[in-house]
C-alpha cells in the first residue's frame, strides 16, 4: 500500500498544466532531461566495464559508488522529464532523497581513500621510475656481462694450452677439453643472451621510419645463409615508425628459431604480413618438428638450461621477441602441432601512443607523449 502510493499522481496536475508552457520551452526541458538521463546512464557502464577488466585497479568500492551515485542523477532527470505527463512528485521525492544520500556516501569514500589515493606515484613519476630502472638493469647486465667474459676467456686460453700439451694419442683427455671448451661457448651464448634481453626492455629512442621488408631481408641472408632452407616472403611489408634494431631483432630470432627446426634438408620458411586499419599481422612459418604441447604454455619466457627442450642456443630469443613486441603495443602467439611445423604470429600496430624518454647520466629526464 505505502509503496502504491508513491505512484499517486490524484494530488498534482502534469507540469504541462502548471503554468503556460510553450512546447519550445516544455521540450527543451524534456530533450535535455532525456538526454542527460542517457548520457549519465553510459558513464556508469564504462566504469563498470574498466573496473570488471582491469582487475588491478586500487579502490574498485569507490568506483561502484561513484557509478550508483551517476545513476541516481540520471534517474531525477528522467523522473523530470515523465512529470510533464505524469505528475510523481512523490517518485521524484524518492529519487532526489536517493541521490543525496548516495551523493554524500561517495564524498564520504572519496575522503577516506584520498590519503591513501595521494601516495600513488603519478604516470609521468612511474614512467620515469621505470625508465631509469631498466636503464640501470642495462648497465647492470653490461658490467656482469663484461666481468663474466673475462675468466671464460682465461678457461679457454687454459684449455687451449692443456690440448697443445697432450700427446697425440690420448683421445680421452682431447675429448673432455673439447667438453669444457663447448660449455664455455655455451656460457658465453648465455651471457650474450641476458645483455640482449636487457637491452630489449629499454625505451626505443631510435625511433625512426624503417622498412620491415628490407630489415626481414637482411635477417634472412645473415640467419639462413649456407643453409638448404627454401624462404619466401609474401605480402606487402609496411614502413613502420620503430627502433630498427628491435625490428630487426624481432626477425632475426623468429628466423633462427624456425631456421634450427627445420629438416636437415627440404627446409622451408615462409614470411608473411597482412595489414589492416589498425595493426599489421606478421607470420613465420615453418615445416620443421612442431612445438610439443607441454611447451607452449612457457614458449616466449627465459628457459634454464635444463629445460632448453627448444632453445639449445640459450633459451632467450623467444623471449626477446616477446619483449619487443609488447613494447611496440603488439601481440605474439604461437600456432603448432608435433611433426607439423610451427607458425608464429606477431602483430604491430599501424599507429599507437608511443612514450619517449630522453636520459642524461646526471639523473634528468624529461617524458612525452607523441601519437604516431
């Protein structure tokens, strides 16, 4: 019964009634009231759909009562709008007391979080923080690399000497020098394999205009020379604004992965591209032994070398495509079946935001933003 009575409009006249209304002035009112009503009724869905996607988001409570109180606005003015024909002041009342109360629980929420909400560090702070960090895990992974070369090379200058001085005849100990010196190679691939990864985390301020159809070409006569692998490339390549040593880099290591999979002979790569409004798709296909199910899952991360089930040569280049490729707002994935060859995809954006950061050793930077 109480709840009946809020639709009892037996009291007032319909506002067309009260007082003289010319139908400019009473739609106006109505068209803005509607119009309001439906653009307060949108900001609530985008709320709702950044704060179920990004499931990171700090004080995701103050986003749901800021979205209620949007729609407590927007239902007075479509309760403004119907009074025109239907006089329920009384609903009008309800929804008025509604958004008060919603209103002042935000601001109430809004308070409590602000101090909390003020220590977050600001975009343009993260941005320089995080570039400054992976500047110094460059320089970091530049000095260990460079200390860590020095006694590999004394190991093989020691293995050299030893191998000069064993008689021709013992076949054992050439053997186990020929060991230690292809781990020394190999320890040598890995290190060379971290200061790449590094150096592919770092902010690409050689950003330039470059041809991904010549810097594909250049990686197919480096990575595929000398060997009885067939390689054709299909589509038009793009001219992209990018670092092209990243590039580059992205080729070069989808190349040598395919290129160590294929059959010994027959061997074939295509490359190909396809090109839309938004984003350029890139494919590297191949017929060699397929990627195993159980890998898949753990391709494009840095493998030890006990797990370097594809990745005899280090374990890292994958990984460094994937890098790259997330730096430059792409994606990369990997289509396969045993025995079947693999197709990796990875796309490139046509045009995106791209950050740029300027250092200088004594500590300033400055950071922008510029839409390419």
């Amino acid at each position: 019964m109480r709840f009946g009575w809020l639709f009892d409009t037996s009291d007032f006249p319909a506002r067309w009634y009260c007082g003289a209304w010319t139908p400019l002035h009473g739609w106006t009112h109505i068209v803005s009231d509607v119009a309001i009503w439906g653009a307060y009724m949108a900001i609530p869905c985008v709320l709702v759909s950044f704060v179920i996607q990004r499931k990171d988001i700090p004080f995701p409570r103050v986003f749901w009562l800021f979205g209620l109180f949007i729609v407590a606005c927007g239902l007075t003015h479509l309760v403004e709008a119907a009074i025109f024909w239907h006089p329920v002041y009384r609903i009008s009342a309800a929804a008025k007391m509604v958004t008060a109360v919603v209103s002042w629980l935000t601001v109430f929420a809004i308070i409590r979080v602000m101090p909390v909400a003020l220590r977050y560090p600001g975009y343009e702070v993260m941005n320089i923080q995080l570039l400054q960090a992976n500047a110094d895990l460059e320089d970091f992974a530049r000095v260990v690399s460079h200390d860590l070369r020095a006694p590999l090379r004394g190991i093989r200058r020691l293995s050299e000497w030893l191998e000069e001085g064993l008689p021709k005849g013992d076949a054992e100990a050439r053997a186990n020098i020929a060991d230690l010196q292809e781990r020394v190679d190999h320890m040598e691939r890995l290190i060379e394999g971290v200061l790449a990864y590094s150096q592919a985390l770092q902010t690409d301020s050689r950003r330039t205009t470059v041809d991904t159809g010549q810097l594909c070409a250049e990686a197919v006569e480096r990575v595929i020379a000398g060997q009885d692998i067939a390689v054709k490339q299909q589509g038009a390549f793009p001219h992209l604004e990018a670092d092209p040593t990243q590039i580059y880099q992205i080729f070069q290591n989808l190349l040598d992965n395919a290129a160590r999979h294929c059959p010994e002979t027959g061997g074939r790569i295509e490359i190909a591209v396809t090109s839309s409004r938004l984003e350029h798709h890139f494919v590297v296909r191949d017929n060699g032994c397929g990627v195993p199910p159980e890998v898949l899952e753990t391709l494009f991360r840095p493998v030890s070398p006990s797990e370097q089930i594809l990745h005899p040569g280090g374990g890292i280049g994958l990984s460094i495509v994937k890098r790259i490729v997330q730096r430059n707002g792409g994606r990369v994935w990997v289509d396969s079946e045993p025995g079947q060859g693999a197709t990796f995809h990875f796309t490139l954006p046509a045009a995106t935001v791209v950050p740029r950061a300027w250092y200088n050793r004594t500590g300033a930077a400055t950071a922008s933003e510029e839409m390419i």
